[in-house]
C-alpha cells in the first residue's frame, strides 16, 4: 500500500477539481479502485460475510459493491508543475490550513489513521443461521434456507476426485477448498480413487437416509449414524462425506487408515475439520464419522486443530470473547482478532478484513484482522 499522503494545503482549484471529480464519479458510477475491505464473497454464499481469514471472502449483507471507501476522491489530481510543486493561486483570504481534506469514507490509503470512522453492519436474525462457523447438531436445528448457493459439483470439480453420483451439490464457497484439498493429496500420494460419497440433502433425503438406518438398526441407533431431518449439517452444503473408488462403480467406507489418514491430519490446512472425531462422541452424539468433514474455513479450522477440540467446544469457548475483550490469534502473517456477539449491530475498524458468521444459536462470530500497512516507518529519520 502506498503512504499517505497528508494534503493539508490545497490551492483553491485543485479543491473545486476533485470536487467536481466527485460528482462525476457519482454521476457516472466509476468503477471501484480498490479500497473496499475484502468484504465480499463473490460467490454471493449462503452466509457468511467474509473479508478473508485464509481468505475465505464472503458475503452477507454487506458486499463489495456497497462496501464503502470505494472511490477514492481525496486523491489529489495531477497538475503540471515544476518540481511536482503546485503553484497556489488560492485567494488570500483563506487559511490554507484551513483546507481540510475531504473524506468520504475512510479508505486505508490515504486518510490518517485516527480519521477512520468505524464500518457499521446491521445484521438480520436470519442471518444467525449462516454461515462457516455454524452450529448444526442433535440438538441445534438448521433452518434450511429458501434459496442456497449451491453448484453441481461436477461442473466445478478438479479432476483429482470424483462425485459418486452426478447430481452431488455443494456450496460453491468450498469448491475451491474442497479442490485444493483434493489436489493436494493426489500430489502427495498420487491416490485418486477417493470420492465425495454424500455432499448436500435436502430434507426429504435426509429423511430417507435416517429411515434406511433405522429399517436395519432400530431409531434409536440410526440417530447416532443420521441426523434427524432438520439436523444434518449436509443441508448446509459446507459438508461431505469422503469415499473410496474401489472399480465397477463401487464405493467403499471411507474409514481414514493408511494413507488416508492425511485427510484427518492435514484437512485443516484447507479449511476443514473432521467434524465427529472418535475421543469427542459424548460431545457430537454422533459415531465416529471418519469420512465426514466440515468447512469452516483456515483460521478456524487450525484453532479447532491445534485445541484437539470438536466444534462443539470450540464454538462454546469463543463464547467468552467479546469485543472488549477479544481472541487476538496470529495466524499466517496477520494478527486475528475473534469474538461473540448476540449484538445485531456490528463495528469493525475500517479497512479490515473480516468474517461475520452466525453461530446458528443467539448471534454471531466475528473475525477481523487489521489488514492495512502501516506507512513504512513514516516517523523514523531516514536510512542514510
Ligand atoms: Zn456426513
């Protein structure tokens, strides 16, 4: 990022330029320059609203588009002048330093970091019920929405895996995860028989799946192997359950051994977790599912890594962060913050990024790193 700059002594007309450069820009509609916080998730996800820890990126109800800092008039024009210099023919009777800047938002790049107004996101109650960090378990209900971003996962797919049947989906905002993940493990064992074996169900196929289990087990066992219909996190489309190519259009349980052990032990670095481990089923209420992950994006993933903790508990534990007192977590070359909120109303310092995922329970996890450099040492005397 560039320095800022610190235009405090305008000439008059350089003034009446720019602001006659803004309301060109208004009227015309430039496009954006950059400036807008990572805002938005270009797949216009269910959720989520990501500026980018491991760069997710999603959406929400604040988008790019209406991410503000977009234009950027406070740029000051070029004008011809020797030695870069602007005359000033400003009339004498005002004070150029009088001549403030004119700030329309606060764009990291060139207002004064004490001059930053807050982003301000006002939240809807639905949107509790999005997002990566979502709660969906025996006991916490998802309400599946009316319309999901959700894609064949053959047309989006690597070649590196297979979908066990054509009409799989999931949602587009981990097909990119889910196929560098995939990748990934080809490149590392050079395997390639495995497939995703169940993606997204509605609820009707949830309901068929629970009663197949029950026909063969009773519904008291099937529920520890299915969720009840309503309850499954596959509705979310964050989910899969991994298989195996065993030839003649066979899949075999994806049981995690051997060489695909990688899964459990390096699916986090892509952004997901193994959703039901074996030493947490008194927590999950679920079988040990060893072919069962769930996207919940890179940061969050290697902290439920790095705790050996299941979502549950993870989830439960942010709890008691607020935004006075938030989770400061380093994590690639940024320092996170990470806190729960029941507020419908969120403020972020501007020109961070940021995630915002309901918690599918009372509110919402937010996510944000100061994403902006600092001017290079701008107080300290030249290297000579
Ligand atoms: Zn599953």
């Amino acid at each position: 990022m560039k320095p800022r700059a610190k235009p405090q002594k305008l000439p008059i007309f350089i003034v009446l330029l720019f602001m006659l450069a803004v309301v060109l820009t208004i009227l015309h509609g430039m496009p954006d320059e950059a400036g807008a916080p990572h805002a938005a998730d270009e797949n216009g996800s269910p959720p989520a609203q990501t500026g980018s820890p491991g760069s997710p990126g999603s959406p929400g109800p604040t988008d790019a588009s209406e991410a503000p800092g977009a234009t950027d008039p406070t740029r000051t024009p070029e004008v011809p002048g020797a030695n870069g210099e602007v005359e000033s023919d400003a009339p004498s009777y005002i004070d150029p330093d009088e001549l403030r800047p004119i700030v329309v938002y606060p764009g990291p790049d060139e207002t004064d970091e004490e001059e930053y107004e807050p982003l301000t996101l006002r939240m809807e109650r639905s949107d509790i019920g999005k997002g990566n960090l979502m709660l969906i378990n025996y006991d916490i209900v998802y309400q599946i929405p009316k319309t999901q971003d959700l894609v064949l996962i053959n047309d989006y797919k690597t070649s590196t895996y297979e979908a066990a049947d054509d009409a799989m989906e999931l949602s587009i905002s981990i097909m990119r995860p889910l196929n560098a993940m995939m990748d990934a493990f080809y490149e590392e064992t050079g395997i390639r028989n495995v497939t995703i074996a169940s993606a997204y169900r509605d609820y009707y196929r949830q309901q068929t799946i629970l009663d197949d289990y029950a026909k063969r087990m009773g519904r008291a066992a099937a529920l520890k192997w299915a969720a009840l219909p309503g309850y499954s996190e596959h509705h979310s489309g964050l989910a899969v359950d991994l298989g195996l190519h065993i030839g003649d259009k066979k899949d075999a349980t994806f049981t995690g051994e051997g060489s695909y052990a990688w899964f459990a032990r390096n699916s986090y670095k892509y952004g997901f977790i193994l959703r039901y481990p074996e030493n947490k089923t008194d927590i999950t209420r679920t079988v040990n599912e060893t072919w069962h992950f769930r996207y919940v994006g890179e940061l969050h993933a290697y902290l439920i890594k790095q705790k050996g903790w299941c979502l549950e508990e993870y989830i439960e534990y942010l709890g008691g962060f607020t935004p006075e007192a938030t989770l400061k977590v380093e994590f690639g070359s940024e320092i996170y913050e990470i806190y729960h909120t029941t507020s419908m109303v969120i403020t972020l310092p501007s020109g961070c990024d940021y995630e915002i995922s309901g918690n599918n329970i009372d509110g919402f996890i937010v996510t944000f790193s100061q994403s902006f450099e600092k001017p290079a040492n701008s107080s300290e005397p030249e290297m000579q």
